[in-house]
C-alpha cells in the first residue's frame, strides 16, 4: 500500500501463506466447470443449489432421461429419492424393494460428505439406484405438521 514501509524481503512465514492460498486457489478453479472437489464439497451449499449445477457454460440443462415416479425426485447422483415416508413406502410395496431411510438435513455437513464420498462409491451408487427405494427424511424442515400428527408432552 502507497503508506506502507518498503520491504526488501518476504519472511518465511508470508511465502508459505502465499503459496498455500496460490495452491488452494488453483484447486478450486475446476469446480467453476462442475468439476468435483473432494475435499471441501461438503462444506458448500449442495450442487442442487447451485445456478449452474453442471458447471459454468454448460448446456446440459436439467433434463433428465429417466421417468421419475409420482411424487418422487432426482437426488443427488440421479439416485430417485422420496420425501414422504408414507409415499415412499407405498411406492417401495408396488415395486416390491426395500426401503432405505436416510435421516438427513439441509445444513448437515456429514449428511452431504456422505452423499458425495459414499454414495459416489461404484459399488453403492448401482444398490441405491436399482434395489432400494432410498426415503430421504429431513430433520430440520421448518414446515409444519398437519394438527392430527402434532403431540405435545
């Protein structure tokens, strides 16, 4: 800055900042694309989210190939997700599958480090789309139950 006191040479210290901001800086110039970062992807908003969830310029659009089910939805990885346990369920005894109940959140960081880092995995990624039917619960919804199904203690 113009009222700084010259330097005639960076400390040891402020290098290796530099450098370890320079580094994680050219490790997340691929995800303006879609590329997928491993390492922080959890942390963020979920690519749901996103404006551009198949990366900047792309024109895939969110047409998706496969017929989804009444009141179902394209989760993450385009695994068909529920999110009403009765409907899910109802859906699960016409297709005769099992079900899997996955308790989650929209704020819960180990819920979409799960999503990323397991159900990505090519040996679950095939169980989750062809032999359960995965109902996706979430705990933090705000919205309110109809009055039949509200208890106080």
């Amino acid at each position: 800055m113009p009222h700084d006191s010259p330097l005639t040479h960076i400390s040891v210290g402020r290098l290796l900042f530099g450098l370890l901001v320079l580094t994680f800086t050219i490790y997340l110039i691929p995800g303006l694309w879609g590329a997928p970062l491993k390492l922080i992807n959890a942390f963020p908003p979920s690519i749901e989210y996103s404006e551009s969830p198949f990366g900047v310029g792309s024109s895939r659009g969110n047409a998706s190939t496969t017929v989804l089910p009444d009141d179902a939805k394209s989760g993450p990885h385009g695994i068909v997700v529920f999110e009403d346990y009765d409907k899910g369920l109802a859906y699960a005894k016409s297709v005769n599958k099992p079900i899997m109940l996955d308790f989650t959140g929209y704020a819960c960081v180990n819920c979409r480090k799960m999503e990323n880092n397991v159900w990505s995995d090519p040996k679950i990624l095939p169980i989750l789309n062809n032999e359960v039917v995965l109902i996706s619960l979430y705990v933090d919804d705000k919205r309110d139950l109809p009055k039949n199904q509200q208890f106080v203690f």
